[in-house]
C-alpha cells in the first residue's frame, strides 16, 4: 500500500492502475488476476445493461452516445446506477467496463463517488436513485401514458382545512408518480375531501384547480399544477426528469 492509502499493482515492472481501498471489489487478487463474474452470461449482462442505457437514453431524448458520454449533472449519476445494478448481479467492474466502453478506473470511480453521496445523503441523488427504479419498472415508452413526478408545497400561511388536509396530501403527493389519466379522479377526491372536512371544521371549502396541458411547443412540456386553496402539487412529466443540466459532474 502507498503512503496515500492506496493500493499499486505493478506489470511487467510498471506500475499499473490505482485502485481505492474502499472499493475492495475492485482490488487485484495476487497473481494479477481480476475478480470473477458470477454465473451471469456475458450475453446476460449485456442485454440487462442496454436495456437500461435504452429506457434512459430515450427517455433524456438522446443518442447512445451522448447518454453514455455527457458530463451533465444528473447524467453521471445514472450512469454510476447502471454499474451499481450490474455489480450487484455479479458482473465484475472489469467486465462494466468492457461492456460499455470505459476504463475500469472510470467504473470505480462512479460507483465510490455514488457511495459517497448516498452516505451523507443527498437529497439529489436519492431523488434520482428512485427515478431510476421507476423508469425500469415502466413498460415501453410507446405503451406509455404521460407520467408525472410530483412535489408539494404551500405558500403563505396555511388556512384551517388547509392544515387539516396537509399531512394527508404531503403523505400522497412527495415524490410520487402520476398518470396523466388519474389526475382528474384524484382532484374530484381532494374535492370532496376538502368539502367533507370543511364542513366538519365548520369553515368554507377551499378551491381546487388542476391546470390544463400546454402541448403548443416542441418537444417541451412545461409543469403541470395541481392548486389546493394554498397548497400546490407541482406535476413534471417525468420523461424531462433525467435531461436536467442544473450540475456537473464526473463520470
């Protein structure tokens, strides 16, 4: 082990690649020999990682390409979760990078960077880590209806049937997914919700509004709203949920 806590393989008398110690999978075995895969096909493996890079590269509307090389923020970290779902199958980081086209350091680093924001935690990336399991429980794009990930907040202070209801519409609507055709069933249920509390609190109902679709521009799907007298449901089509560019990161 070298004085900066990691470990140096050498080869042929040079040294080779540094490889963290907190990634011990990763460690060359004595002998220079790489962990093994599981008993996994490499044409199991390979079909599990395109399927994925598939769902996610059309789902951020680009190429291959550009889904597996751009630096844009939450791009890398989608990537870090693929390697993640391959290891935990059992194929080796060495075998990752192989199957996708990137140095086996590249795949160590993703994944220890991964570790680390999921150990504070990152509210970022938890939100991306559950983006990410929804997208691949989904059915094919093209059998899709519109889903939407929702938020919730309020503004101002809070009436009293506002109060009453909040627990209950933060329980539903943090972080949840929506298909397009629930959103009227679920507004004409917060009605009579809102009705039914209200008249037992002996105070006058608050408004709900859902607002339209805009479908006007191109390739661009604006949020939709889901109003509750103070409180909104903010409703983004999750098909743009991966494209953000808000950071950068490595990958």
């Amino acid at each position: 082990m070298s004085d900066n806590g990691t470990y140096q393989q050498q080869r042929r008398g040079q040294l080779t690649e540094v490889v963290d110690v907190l990634l011990p999978e990763a460690i060359v075995a004595p002998g220079g020999e790489q962990p093994t895969d599981s008993a996994n096909s490499l044409e199991a493996f390979t079909k599990e990682a395109e399927h994925m890079i598939t769902i996610l590269a059309e789902a951020a509307k680009l190429t291959r390409e550009q889904f597996l090389t751009s630096r844009e923020f939450p791009l890398p970290i989608y990537r870090a979760l693929i390697y993640k779902r391959l290891h935990e199958q059992g194929c080796s980081t060495v075998r990752i990078g192989k199957l996708l086209g990137k140095n086996h350091a590249t795949i160590l680093h993703s994944l220890k960077n991964l570790d680390a924001y999921l150990a504070i935690p990152d509210k970022d990336v938890l939100d991306i880590c559950f983006r990410f399991e929804q997208y691949l429980k989904q059915p094919k794009p093209k059998d899709m209806s519109k889903l939407f990930f929702t938020d919730i907040s309020y503004s101002g202070g809070l009436r009293k049937v506002e109060s009453d209801i909040w627990p209950t519409m933060t329980e539903t609507f943090r972080h949840s997914l929506v298909a397009e055709e629930h959103l009227e069933i679920l507004k004409r249920n917060i009605e009579e919700l809102i009705e039914k509390r209200a008249a037992e609190l002996n105070v006058k109902p608050v408004p709900v509004v859902l607002s339209g679709a805009w479908d006007k521009l191109k390739d661009v799907s604006l949020p939709r709203f889901l109003s509750v007298g103070r409180i909104t449901v903010t409703l983004t089509e999750i098909r743009h949920t991966i494209g953000q560019t808000e950071k950068q990161a490595d990958a």
